[in-house]
C-alpha cells in the first residue's frame, strides 16, 4: 500500500503538516506505547492520503482496529493489576532501589499510603514519595525483625573481647547477651546463626571460654538453640507468605 499526500509547487497542501502530526503523535505516547488518539489520527490520516489507485482494504482497517483494541485492552488490565498490586502494599516492609546521581541508593520501610498520577503510581514510605516502579524487594515482616535483632546481637558482640582474654569480669555483660538469645524465637536464633557468622561463632567461643573460667551453677548461663519443628525451613527467606505457623518453643 502506498501513501501519498497532495503537493503543489514543491509544499504539501490541505494544511497537511508532518511535524505537527508526528508531534501531536508523539505526546499520546505512554512509556513508548502509541496512545488512542494518536492512533486513529494515524488511521485517519492513512486514509485520507491512501493512493486512490492502490487503496488500503477494510479488512486491514478492521484488522489493525482489532489489533489495537487488543492491546489497549492488556494495557487497561495491567493498570488494574498494577493498582491493586499498589494498594496491598499498604502496610508492608518494602525495599526501593532509587538511582541518585548514578547509583543506586536502598531505602527500606513500611509503605502509609499510594497515589496515582497518570500512569504512574507513587509509594508513601516515611512521609517520601517513590515511583512503584523502583521497587526492588517485599519483605517478610518476621524477617525484617531479625536483620534487625541480628544486627544488635552483632554490636553486643562486638563489644566483648577475643575469647582468650575474657575474664571473670565479663561473665554479668555475657550472662546478659545469653539471656538475649535464648529468648530469641528459633527463626531469629537461626537468622543469627546463618547470616552473623562470625559473630555466632565468637559467642559460642565466648561462652565455652566462660563456662572454662566459672562453671556455670544454673540454666541461665548455658546457651540454648530452640526446636526448629514448625518453625520456617530456611532463616531469610524475605518474599511474602514465607512464614510458618510456629510450633511449641522449646530451649534445650
């Protein structure tokens, strides 16, 4: 099919402009994809300038009408998925990858509200705004308490010195962090264990080293690990609908 416009003298007549079409096409686009309006003035257009000697047939104005109709139909429904998706966000712990400058900036906290501006949707998260479609992670709620707690277990540690120079004058500071952990639930001691390594492995030395130098003469100087039955399988895993009914806690 071939299109051609009237010309006169060298300029386009009819008042048909280009540019200006193109232009005007050009702000009915959304995120790359060719808007209503724009598209049938494309339509109108191919009509009114089709070769009278080569002229489109309807069954390829009908095709490409059904065409579009499609694909504003998919585009409808994932706006309708895309704003429920938003609003049950409410409420969740959330992560959103923001590029500031060029790099990429992690903000983490519980989404208060959504708004809807055009086609894009904007997340409340400690009175800021940000674009939906930075969102990077949903985060289980039960797992974001335990980076949590994991990261004050590791600066209670911190504050303890190598294991072969505790003294008895430690056994109060480390008699507190015992008591801290062993009313941890198994998730959290388990969230400990796997991702603060290095600071579970020095609390363990700890208390080996401290048990060496005073015996201990009740429970509450012994560290222990809570059953794991009914409890998540794997400490960390942040997507939603990871957690478990918890079963009885048990210290051994």
């Amino acid at each position: 099919m071939a299109i051609t416009v009237p010309v006169k003298d060298g300029e386009i007549v009819n008042g048909y402009d280009p540019a200006k079409e193109a232009e005007e096409a050009k702000k009915e686009r959304s995120g790359g994809a060719l808007g209503k309006e724009a598209f049938l003035q494309l339509l109108v257009a191919q009509m009114k300038y089709q070769d009278p000697l080569e002229p489109t047939s309807n069954t390829e104005y009908i095709s490409q009408l059904a065409t579009f109709s499609s694909l504003e139909e998919m585009q409808n429904m994932r706006a309708s998925l895309e704003s429920s998706q938003a609003a049950n966000l409410v409420g969740k712990t959330v992560i959103m990858g923001v590029e500031i400058n060029g790099i990429k900036n992690y903000v983490s906290g519980s989404v208060e509200q959504v708004r809807k501006e055009g086609n894009k949707i904007y997340l409340s998260i400690d009175g800021d705004w940000y674009n939906m479609d930075d969102l990077d992670t949903i985060v289980d709620d039960e797992y974001m308490e335990a980076t949590l707690i994991g990261e004050d277990f590791e600066k209670e540690i911190a504050k303890m010195p190598d294991p072969k120079n505790l003294t008895i004058e430690h056994k109060e500071h480390l008699q507190a962090i015992i008591g801290a952990y062993n009313s941890l639930t198994a998730y959290q001691q388990k969230y400990i264990e796997k991702y603060c390594k290095d600071a579970y492995n020095k609390f363990k030395a700890l208390v080996a080293k401290m048990n060496e130098l005073s015996p201990p003469t009740d429970d509450k100087d012994d560290v222990g690990d809570k059953d794991d039955a009914g409890d998540k399988d794997e400490a960390g895993d942040s997507t939603e609908g990871s957690g478990g009914t918890q079963g009885t806690e048990t210290t051994n």
